[in-house]
C-alpha cells in the first residue's frame, strides 16, 4: 500500500510549524499506524533527513503516549482505539492521510507530533492518592465492595491519561479525565479520607492548567480510546457540590 501523508512538523515549541507532504509506499496492511510511521522515519534517516518526532511506548493500548489527531479525529476513525492499535488496513490504497498532534493551550506542542500533557500529571499530583492503611488481609468470604461500585470504579479507572477527550471537546475541557479519576476514587472505600479535598484541589488544578469548560458536547467520550461515559462527569459535578457544603470557602476561592 501506499499513502501520500500531510504532516505537522515544527522544530521546537516556539517555533512555527507547518504541515509537510511525504510519501510512504511498502506499507502492508498489517501494519500499525505507528509502524507505518516508523517505516517514514526509516526512509526518511535513509536520506539524511530529520526523522518525524511522535511519542509512543507501550503500542498494546496501555500507556496513552501515541495521542495523534488523524484526518481530523483524535486516535483516528476507529472507536474506542488507540493510534498504536489503529492498523493500516483501516485506510485505502493511496489515501492521503492527514496526522498532526493535540491541540490545546494546556498541551503545549514540543516538537512536531508531541505534545506536553505534564498538565495531567499535576492534576493528578494535586489530589490523585489515598491514605489509607492497607491493613492485613481481608476475611476470605467478605465483600467489603459492592459489585455495582466496584464495576464503576474500573470502568473509570480504564481512563489512561492520554487525552483525547481535550483534543476532540471543542472547548478543550478536561472534565471527562479528571471526571474518571475522581470517581473511581470516590467510589471505594479507600478514597473516602480526601474524597472532598480530592475534587476540590483536582477542580482548581485543572482550571489553573487553562483547560476550557464542558458545554455536554459529548465528543470526548467518543474520542477515549477506553469508551469512558460521561455519566462520570455528572459524578464529578455532584462530588463537587458536596465537597462544597463541607469546605464552602476552599470551594468559593479555589483552594483546598
């Protein structure tokens, strides 16, 4: 197979980026869309020229680096998969293929395909842990978690960080990421301690970031690679309000 590819390239973050034509031909349909990319570098190196940058690390799904905007769509036209899960086939013979990365304030472009998502890791940093003792093992025919509660926590627990929901929200809100981290914390018992604290300084850290705000377009959750619902943004929303009532001051001036 081969495909004409309409690139982003920019050499650093402040310099100014455009979009590249290349051809890459030799492709088999087997071949992951990173792989495909690999095969460009390989030409591209082959010729003394300067590789196209994208991140990747684990390719089974898993780690969220392979974050792509492709023809438009975050990950590409698949759902719920990943860039490194996207897989040639998918595309026709002589398509051009448009691939640029993320766009939004708070993930900051480094270098041609790769983003700064470090934002994620201070929201994260800001409330993102637990507590409490883990203790000696549970008696063996206890159920210290309901089924229900326990299936909604690893639903959101699913959410990799990646952040396609940012790139595909017209606002560039982050509500459906922080969304699935405070609620499969909220949900268990062992994320009771901070729960309010929790969503207070994880709120205020996202708006500090620059994130937009949500206005239920639903294209993040048709953007995650993980099919997290936005059921867990009203989650969100309602532990919010909570944690208001208990710290009405911390809520009014952002702080926890």
């Amino acid at each position: 197979m081969n495909f004409t590819l309409k690139i982003w390239r920019q050499k650093s973050a402040k310099a100014a980026g455009r979009f590249v034509f290349y051809q890459v031909s030799g492709v088999s349909a087997d071949m992951s869309f990173l792989e495909m990319l690999d095969l460009l570098n390989e030409g591209l190196i082959a010729k003394g020229e300067e590789p196209v940058a994208f991140d990747h690390d684990c390719r089974e799904g898993i780690c969220g680096m392979c974050s792509l905007v492709i023809n438009g769509q975050a990950h590409g036209p698949d759902k719920n998969t990943t860039t490194c899960q996207l897989y040639m086939r998918r595309f026709k013979n002589g398509d051009t293929i448009i691939v640029e990365p993320f766009r939004a304030r708070a993930f900051p472009t480094l270098r041609d395909l790769t983003v700064d998502r470090s934002a994620f890791d201070r929201i994260m940093a800001a409330g993102g842990f637990i507590s409490t003792n883990t203790g000696s093992a549970p008696e063996a025919n206890s159920v210290p978690v309901s089924k229900p509660k326990a299936d909604a926590a690893m639903d959101a627990a699913a959410c990799i960080g990646c952040g396609a929901c940012v790139a595909a929200c017209p606002n560039a809100a982050a509500m459906l990421f922080v969304a699935a981290k405070v609620s499969h914390m909220a949900l268990l018992p062992q994320g009771q301690p901070e729960r309010e604290r929790r969503v207070l300084a994880m709120r205020k850290a996202m708006d500090e970031e620059g994130f937009g705000n949500c206005s239920n377009e639903y294209e993040c959750e048709a953007a995650c690679p993980k099919g997290i619902s936005v059921s867990n943004i009203a989650r969100l929303n309602r532990e919010y309000a909570r944690a208001a009532l208990f710290f009405p001051d911390h809520a009014e001036s952002g702080k926890s």
